[in-house]
C-alpha cells in the first residue's frame, strides 16, 4: 500500500514539473537607448506583445556602441536577445560576425496588403538587422526667444543670430552641417567629405564659431542646455525635442532645414538564446500597427510606408497631431542628408582623432 | 673567539631545529589563509589587466581571416606589387573568408584592422569580398581592374606587416607614431597627434586637482582633529555626506550652480559685481572641470589627513612653543613632517583617482573635458579598436607606476598610513 502510494506521489509530481515547465514563458532582454525613446518602444511594442503571448520581455538600456554586444559574442555568454542599433552598427556588426542573420521573408506583409519588401523603405532591412524608426539631428532654438531661423547657415551665423551654440561632441553630424552651412548642396556633401580639400573646408566652417559652442555628449543635454538658455542654437536628436515640447510644455522649435538622418535597426547578437521568441517580437515590433503605434509616442518616423496613414495624435494630447512632426514628412523633408555609413564606417577613426585633435588647440 | 653551543632539548633535537619546524607551520598557516586573496587577485585582477595588455600586442586577424595569404606574403620582397602567385592565394582566401560568419574570423574584421591602418580601406575589402567569387585568373590583373585602390603598394605592405601575430603598431600609435609609405616610423600628421599631448594634458590637470585638494584639506582635517569629538563627528557627517551621492547628481548640481544663467553668476548680477552682459563662463572649460573634481575627490584627501593629524599628540606643539619656537616655524619642522603619512597617503589616492576620471571632465569639460581616460573609453566603447585601447590604458599604467616609484623614493612607502 505504501509503495502504490509511494508511486503515485512520485508520479504526479513529476508530471505536475512537466506540466509547469512546458507552459513556461519565455523571457527576452531587449536593449535600447533609455528615455523617451525606450519609453515608446515599452508602451508600443512590449506592452502588447507581451500581453498578447504571454513571454515577459526586459528592457535594459546601453548607450550605444557594439562594445557590450562584442565583449558577450567572445566570452560566448550572450544574455541580450535583441538590441538597437544605428544603421552603421547594424552593418559593421553584421560584418564581423557579431550578429545572427535574420531571414527577410519571415517579415509579415503591411496592413495595406503590400509585401514586406515592398513596405519596408529601401535600406531599412539588411542581413542581420530589421529597421524600425527613422530619426534626425536638428537645429532646436528656443521659440519665444528668437525666430527667423530658415537654414543651416542661420545656425553658423552669430552676427544675425546672436548666443552659444550647442553641438554634439563629435566629428558626425558637425562635418555634414557644417559644409551644408556653406551652401553644398545635400547630395554632394559626401563626395566633398571623401577629400582633404572638403574635411579642411567643413573644419573651417567650425572654426568661425568654434569660441561660441557648448559641446554636449549625452542626448538629452540640448534640450537640458535650450530650457537653461545656456545655448541660443543647438543641434539635438528631434524625438528629444518633441518630448520637451509635447510633455513638458517648452517652447522650442524645431529647424528641419539640413537635417541628417539616420535609421535605428533591432539586431540579434550571436548565440543569444529563444531565438523563436526573439523573432516573433520583431514581426510584432515591425508591423505596421506597432510602428504606427510608437509614433503616438514619439517623434520617430516609422520605416514602412503603411504605417503612415495609421500614425494619429500624441497619446494623452488628441489635438497635437504626430504627422508634422516626423523627420518624413513632407514639409520637413527639404533638405535633408542621410547619414553615409559607409563613409562613417571608413573613416570614423581617423576623423575621430582628427576632431579631438582640432578641438584641443 | 667564543663559539656558542648549540642548545639540545630533552629528546636529542636542537632548539634551533624545532623553532624552524614551529615557524614552518605557521608560515604554512599564513599562506593556506592568504591563498583566497590572493586567487581572488589573479582572477579578477592580474589576469583580466593581463590579457588586455596581451590584446595590445597581439595581431592575429589577418593570420586568422586569410591564413595562406599571411603564409605566402611573406616571400614578398616590398618592392611594387606581389607577385601573381600571391594575388591568386589573396582572392581564394578572400572567397573562403567570405563564408565565414565566426566572430574574428570574417571579412568584416579583416576590413576594420587594416582600416586602422590606411583609413578608407574598409569598404575597399568588403566590396571586393562580395565579388571575389567572379575573379578570374589572370588574378593581379583582375583584382585591379575592380579596383585601382589595390595597385596601392602601401595596402600590401600593410598586409605583409599585420601577417605577423604580435605588433608595435598599437604601441606606434599611442604615441601618435606611424608607418609611411615605404614602412618607416615616423611621426603622424600634425593634424592627427593627440595622445601624447592629451597624457601631459592628464597629468598636469591631476597634478594641479591634487594640489588644490591638498591646501583645502589640510585645514579641514586640522580643524576636524582639534575640535572636541561632539562637533568633529557633525564636521565629519558633512564630509562624508557627498559619498553617499551618485556622482552624476553632484556633477550636474555643479551644471547647475556653476552655468552662465546659473546660481553663482545670477548671485553676482543681483549683487552688482558683474553685468548682465559680462557673466562669467563657469563650466564647460577647464575651471568648470577642476572645481567639480576637487569637490569629489576633497574627501578622500581629508580622510587620511585626519586620521594621521588624530593621532599626533598635542604635546608635541606645546613642546616646541615652550621652547621658543615661533608658530610657524614650529608647523613647518615639527607638525607638517608628522602628517607626511596621510598627505602622502592622500595625494597618491588623489592623484591616480584624478588621471583615470572621465565622466566628470566630459560632463562639464566641454572643449577642454577631453582625458586619456575618455579616449582609451572611446576606443573601448565606440571605435571598438580594443588593441589601441588597451596599449594606451598599458602606458597610462607605465606612467603611474613611474610616478609610485618616483613618490616612494622621496617619501618611502612604508611611511604611508591611511589611518
């Protein structure tokens, strides 16, 4: 009797442990930039995906860079599923083996019935990587303090418009704006970059206003720096504008004119476990309903064209309408200059080094 | 001449013998109980900074993406271009490396490792690769028709150089050195030097953050060591108060206090010392950095100082006074050489503290927030050149511990006391 009762015991907790570990959810560590941005990918993507499968995902934030994701894939101890990455990372990284590749046909088709790769804008799904938003660095001025600022050349001229300058700590994007200041039109402004003669005429142009700039290193800075009047001009990434303007009222204003923008892509380090979880988050997180969705929270443009028609207002704000806002939109998209990663990924370095040497003189 | 006899115990054996044995297991004892340290040292210490500094010699990415190639370009002589031969085990080893997708062994890493060198070439090697698998023989002839950059003798000889496994160029570099055209060493553009530069910069900063901490706690400590112990210990709570402050929270309250429309300068316009035209420019240069780092590293100069001044008896200065020395005189030779522990102890704290900080300075630097620390971190982080990172983190370290032997030969390190 014992022993049948024995068994029995055994058997029901060992069944109960399957039972348990079969209908176990999965947990993914997703890893963005932090801020309003993760903010926006939590509420549109996690949120509901999370709801809808059942999984747990985490969010972890990093500031940029392939250095955690490289040390991870060596020591073959990868805990990060997912991460985003710039455009320029995503092909490096893909290069050098860090990457998992992502087979494009898994992506689901738009909301409008057109195909993945026909949605999805050109260049926006590589090998390893699946393109979500579309963001820009901007000239920001504080609008109840100065107007009139039309083009990239306003922004260089402290005689019309007088005050600090804030600009990134760094040779990219100054290079680019700094020849569009001159009146190099966008297009032709990495073939000038690719010569001595137009790396010394873009530092030149620095040079005229190198006594008036605040260089700042973190992205929220400028608007840190604006709401101080610190600076009277500064260049800053557009969703953290929007944010300042949108939650917290501010009165700055946004110059599209010269804008250079750039893609931010989710990527799969090599080796990263629940590789069947981690995929099915990116359909998810790059269908058009999740794009149009984080939209409504920041000022991101979506990368497929379907999103477009879904994107609506800010989420608690019904009349501040998102679709002027976008890097995208028509009526911003001027002159705008997409930032060359392969330029970048050649010349980064040197450029680099150079800059830090020209700003310790 | 007096010989000593040697002393034997009850049962035969000498003394001397047994107080050997006796010392013996307690220096076994000793060690058995200091061999988790020091295991704990050489993992998470010795061998991690060792294999940094290892990465700073070791080059072994074109040996491992184009292993044939780094074989059969060593029989080049340097002179023009190599030979077919060579050009033909270049392009199959590039098709080969084109399949792989193992981390350090791709193209991409191939790539990126002679980019260092000749920057530009990054896209030279990754669109080839992509095309490598059409070339035909003659194959000299068609790697140059795809591209002119190959007929550029400065590439092979850059490949003939990094074929090698272990390599000063790291090194060069650091010390803004490089190879040109022909493979000599010499000195990198003008525009291009940095680091040598930036190390002096460094040091200077730290030396004169080191110094300033030393004026503003040595009275601090003085006054926390005289005063009755009720009152010390509240002086003291404020002392220790920043400790318990995340460092990024203290750094932007100085933002804060110190900017142009800040607190300070706003103070000095309602006063009338300054204009409101004329404020002056706090943060975002070098004032803004020095103030900032003194203000967090002051407590660890105050601690040891006041430990060491603790223990100084009052009846020493009392002494001196009696016996007619002036006050100064009697600080000077009898107080100031009794504190030389701490304040040796406090400086070299200080001191290396001061060179390896990088998120103070590029916080509120601006142009001049720029240390060897930020840009070994650049390399870490974003250029992902961990070999030139950990070459110039090797000199850093080279640097302080010249500086260690050059502070033990003056003070002596066995006069260090932290309290």
């Amino acid at each position: 009797m014992n022993k049948v009762i024995t068994k029995a015991l055994i058997t029901s907790a060992v069944s109960a442990a399957v039972i348990a570990g079969s209908v176990q959810a999965a947990s993914i560590t997703a890893v963005s930039w932090g801020g309003a941005y993760t903010k926006s990918q939590v509420e549109a993507y996690h949120k509901p995906w999370a709801a809808a499968t059942g999984n747990t995902i985490v969010s972890e934030d990093y500031s940029g860079g392939l250095a955690e994701v490289k040390a991870q894939v060596e020591a073959g101890n990868v805990t990060w599923n997912l991460v985003d990455v710039e455009l320029s990372d995503a092909v490096r990284g893909c290069d050098e083996g860090l990457f998992e590749s992502i087979d494009a046909s898994i992506l689901p088709d738009g909301a409008d019935g057109s195909s993945a790769a026909d949605d999805f804008l050109p260049g926006t799904v590589t090998d390893c990587a699946v393109g979500n938003i579309v963001w820009s660095t901007i000239v920001a001025y504080d609008g109840s303090k100065m107007s009139g600022v039309a083009t990239m050349a306003d922004f260089f001229d402290t005689a019309k418009f007088p005050g600090k300058r804030g600009l990134r700590k760094g040779p990219k994007p100054n290079l680019e704006m700094a020849l569009m200041a001159d009146g190099v039109p966008a297009k032709y402004v990495y073939a000038l970059l690719n010569t001595d003669a137009g790396i010394q005429m873009a530092f030149d142009k620095l040079d005229t206003i190198r006594d008036s700039v605040i260089w700042w290193e973190a992205g929220a800075q400028p608007p840190q720096l604006l709401a101080d009047g610190e600076v009277a001009m500064t260049t800053a990434y557009n969703g953290r504008i929007f944010n300042a303007v949108a939650a917290e009222g501010k009165p700055f204003e946004i110059m599209w004119d010269g804008q250079v923008w750039d893609l931010d892509l989710w990527v799969i380090p090599k080796g990263a476990p629940n590789m069947a979880e981690t995929l099915d988050f990116i359909k998810f997180s790059t269908g058009t309903q999740a794009l149009a969705d984080q939209a409504s929270w920041i000022s991101y443009g979506p990368v497929r064209k379907s999103s477009a028609a879904l994107v609506g207002s800010y989420h608690n704000q019904p009349d501040l309408d998102m679709a002027g806002h976008m890097p995208t939109a028509p009526e911003n998209f001027g002159n705008a200059l997409q930032n060359d990663f392969e330029f970048w990924a050649d010349n980064q370095d040197q450029l680099n080094e150079r800059f830090n040497a020209w700003l310790a003189k | 001449m007096s010989t000593t006899k040697e002393l034997i115990e009850q049962d035969g054996i000498s003394l001397k013998d047994k107080l050997a044995k006796a010392t013996k297991v307690q220096k076994r004892r000793a060690l058995l109980l200091t061999m988790p340290l020091v295991i704990f040292l050489l993992v998470s210490f010795v061998m991690p900074i060792g294999q940094m500094l290892w990465r700073s010699v070791h080059n072994p990415t074109v040996s491992n993406v184009i292993p044939n190639f780094a074989i059969a370009i060593q029989q080049w002589d340097g002179n023009a271009l190599p030979s077919e031969s060579v050009f033909e085990v270049f392009v199959k080893d590039l098709v080969t490396a084109k399949k792989n997708r193992e981390i350090g062994k791709t193209v991409g890493n191939l790539a990126t490792r002679i980019n260092y060198d000749i920057p530009g070439s990054r896209s030279l090697f990754t669109s080839t690769a992509r095309k490598a698998k059409k070339l035909k023989a003659p194959f000299k002839e068609s790697l140059l028709k795809l591209n002119k950059k190959w007929a550029n003798p400065t590439l092979w000889l850059s490949l003939k150089r990094n074929s090698k496994d272990l390599t000063p160029a790291f090194y060069l570099a650091a010390m803004d050195l490089k190879y040109d055209e022909r493979g000599n060493i010499v000195k990198a553009d003008d525009l291009y030097q940095i680091y040598m530069s930036n190390f002096i910069k460094t040091i200077k900063l730290s030396a004169i953050i080191t110094a300033i901490c030393i004026l503003l706690a040595y009275p601090i400590a003085y006054v926390l060591s005289v005063l009755p112990l009720r009152q010390s210990n509240l002086l003291m709570i404020c002392v220790l108060l920043p400790f318990w402050t995340s460092l990024l929270v203290r750094t932007t309250a100085w933002i804060a206090i110190l900017q142009t429309q800040g607190v300070v300068n706003d103070i000095l316009v309602f006063l009338g010392f300054l204009s409101d035209d004329g404020r002056v420019q706090m943060i975002y240069n070098q004032t803004g950095t020095i103030i900032a780092m003194v203000h967090i590293l002051l407590p660890f100069m105050v601690l040891p100082l006041y430990s060491v001044m603790k223990t100084i008896s009052p009846t020493y200065m009392k002494a001196a006074l009696s016996m007619g020395a002036r006050k100064s005189y009697a600080l000077r030779k009898i107080y100031l050489p009794l504190t030389i522990p701490g304040l040796g102890a406090g400086t070299l704290l200080v001191f290396i503290l001061a060179i390896g900080y990088y998120i103070t300075p590029a916080l509120v630097g601006g142009e001049d927030g720029l240390l060897i620390s930020n840009l070994i971190a650049y390399h870490i982080q974003k250029s992902l050149n961990w070999s030139l990172g950990a070459a110039l983190g090797a000199i850093l370290l080279v640097t302080v511990l010249v500086l260690y032997w050059l502070y033990n030969k003056l003070i002596g390190i066995d006069n260090l006391k932290f309290g």
